[in-house]
C-alpha cells in the first residue's frame, strides 16, 4: 500500500518535471519570437517631487502580450530572457521604444520629464552598452540629461571596476545612473562615495512595513542621510499608503513612486491619469494634445 502511494508519488513528481521543462521550453520558444511579432510593450509609472507633488518623470517597465497567456509582468520572463541571452535585443528595444516615447513627450511640452529604463545585469556588462544607448538618443534628437539608467545595487557592485568605468562614461554623456533596489545588497561605502550615481531608490521591502516597524524607519532614514551626504537624490519606491507617504516626505525622501501616487500603465491611459489627478500638472504651454 505504502509502496504504490509512494511510486504514485514518485510518478506524479516525475510528470510534474516533466511539465515544468515543457512550459521552460515553450516559454523560451515564445519569448524567440515576441520580439519580431512586437509582442512587447512598455508600462510607465510616474515618479512624483516629494516636496511638491509635481511629476518628475517615469519609469518604463516592460510587459509582454503573450498570445495565450495575456499581459506578463517582468517576474514571469526576464529571469528566462537573462538565461537566453535574449535580455540583449529585449533591452535595445526597451531602450528605443522608451525614447521613442519620450521624443513623443518632449514635443508635447514636456521637456522636464526623465524617462528611467531598467538594465539588467547581462546589458551592463556586454561591451555595446555605452555606444548604443548613446546611438539611441542621437536616433530621437534626445538631451542625454532625458534618461535615467536603472541598475541594482547588485548589478553595480557585482565587478565594482567595470561598473565604475561603465557608469562613468554613461555619466560623462550626461545621463543620470540610479541606483535601484538600494539596501538588499551589499554595498561597500567607499564604492558607493566613488560612484558616478545621481540617485538612490530604496527597495520596496523598507517602505512596505514602514508605518509599522520601527527598524525600517531607521533604516531609511540611515539611507537619506548617507545618500543626502553623498549628493544623492533618495527615491522610494512601493509608496502605498498615505501614512507611508507622510512617512518618507517627513524622513526627507526627494522622489516618490508607488500605487497610491499612481501605476504603470500605457502612454495614453498614463495622460488620462495624470488628467485626472486631483492636483493634475498644467498642460505645458506648448501643448498640442
Ligand atoms: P523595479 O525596477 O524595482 O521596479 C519596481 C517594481 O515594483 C515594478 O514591478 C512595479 O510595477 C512595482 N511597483 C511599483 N509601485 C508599487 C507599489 O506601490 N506596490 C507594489 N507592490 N509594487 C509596486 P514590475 O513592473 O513587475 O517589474 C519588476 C522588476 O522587473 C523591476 O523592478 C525591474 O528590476 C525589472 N524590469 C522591469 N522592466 C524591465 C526592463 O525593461 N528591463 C529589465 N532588464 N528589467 C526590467
Ligand atoms: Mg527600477
Ligand atoms: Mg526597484
Ligand atoms: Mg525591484
């Protein structure tokens, strides 16, 4: 008795592999065609002034249609695209369709806005980096001051070198680099003080318990004044409660991302949000739309 209920287990664990490499491969198989059936698209979240509720500019995140599977989120593919290597032509495209947008933007009047791209860590160290995200903004006539470059601590601590040499040049065109998901790694204060960063983003994790646990508290007021003292701009992101947002404006935090400020969406459906906001930012005068 035990016996069968044990090769059942064994075959049900089998089969339960044996779909899991079949949704691997089939995943993989999707994600080679995504690209050339423009099955991607790019989410932008807003990032608002603390001091004073005005956009400052958005972050694009990416999204796959899947034919069957309907809108994905990152979590579900990037991991698999990393492994492929396809993250390298997903992340010129992520990079071109971004300024693509952000041209659109900057005709509309909105010359302040900063349009934030996420790198993963494959993208920041092939070789190409610097010469296309530079090729790419010359593409859309785009002021190198236009673009923020999101690496995670992580990413930039891994070959601390390489990263300073990569980041110091994106820096000299002009672009500003953020650090994302700050306070999950390890980061050696020295390195920290030598890179050419503009911004820190404290990790969702901090500010979820915020209102609730006081370690956090001290935690991301540690992080504002190391940042503040390096001239850093602190950004947190995952701001989801009025009572977490009076939190971060009081402990001094410049930026402010999350749900209750607003979600990523499409370009459109983004204006209409913006529209709508109680405290809606004046059409710039320019303003054809
Ligand atoms: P991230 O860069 O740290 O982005 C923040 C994530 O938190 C996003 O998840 C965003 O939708 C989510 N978020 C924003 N506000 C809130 C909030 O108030 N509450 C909660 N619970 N979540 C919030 P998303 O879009 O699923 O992206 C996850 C991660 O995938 C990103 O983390 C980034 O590391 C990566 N990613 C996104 N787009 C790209 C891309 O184009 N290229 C690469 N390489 N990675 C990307
Ligand atoms: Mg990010
Ligand atoms: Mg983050
Ligand atoms: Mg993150």
């Amino acid at each position: 008795h035990t016996k069968s209920a044990g090769r059942n287990g064994y075959h049900f664990f089998e089969s339960s592999m044996n779909i899991n490499v079949h949704n691997q491969l089939q995943l993989i198989q999707d994600l080679r065609h995504a690209l050339e059936n423009k099955e991607f698209v790019l989410h932008y979240q807003p990032k608002y002034d603390a001091s004073n509720g005005q956009v400052v500019g958005m972050e694009a995140l990416l999204r796959w249609q899947h034919p069957a599977r309907g809108l994905l989120a990152p979590g579900e593919f990037i991991a698999v695209a990393e492994r492929t290597g396809l993250i390298l032509p997903i992340g010129d495209w992520v990079l071109d369709e971004a300024c693509r947008q952000m041209r659109i933007w900057f005709d509309t009047g909105y010359t302040e806005w900063k349009v934030a791209v996420n790198l993963s860590a494959i993208q920041f160290s092939n070789g190409q980096l610097v010469e296309h995200v530079s090729a790419t903004l010359k593409k859309y006539a785009l002021p190198a001051h236009c673009l923020i470059l999101e690496v995670t601590e992580s990413t930039a601590m891994q070959d601390v070198e390489s990263s300073m040499t990569i980041l110091t040049e994106l820096a000299v065109l002009g672009i500003d680099i953020s650090i994302d998901d700050f306070g999950t790694g390890y980061s050696s204060l020295l390195y920290l003080k030598r890179l050419p960063a503009c911004e820190l983003k404290i990790d969702r994790g901090f500010i979820n318990n915020l209102a609730k646990n006081t370690d956090d508290e001290s935690i991301v007021s540690a992080i504002v004044a190391l940042g503040h003292s390096l001239n850093l701009r602190i950004v947190a992101e995952g701001v989801e409660t009025e009572k977490q947002q009076d939190m971060l404006k009081s402990l001094g935090c410049d930026t402010l991302q999350g749900y209750l400020l607003g979600r990523p969406v499409a370009p459109a459906q983004l204006m209409l949000n913006l529209d709508e906001a109680p405290d809606a930012p004046a059409r710039p005068v320019s303003s054809n739309v």
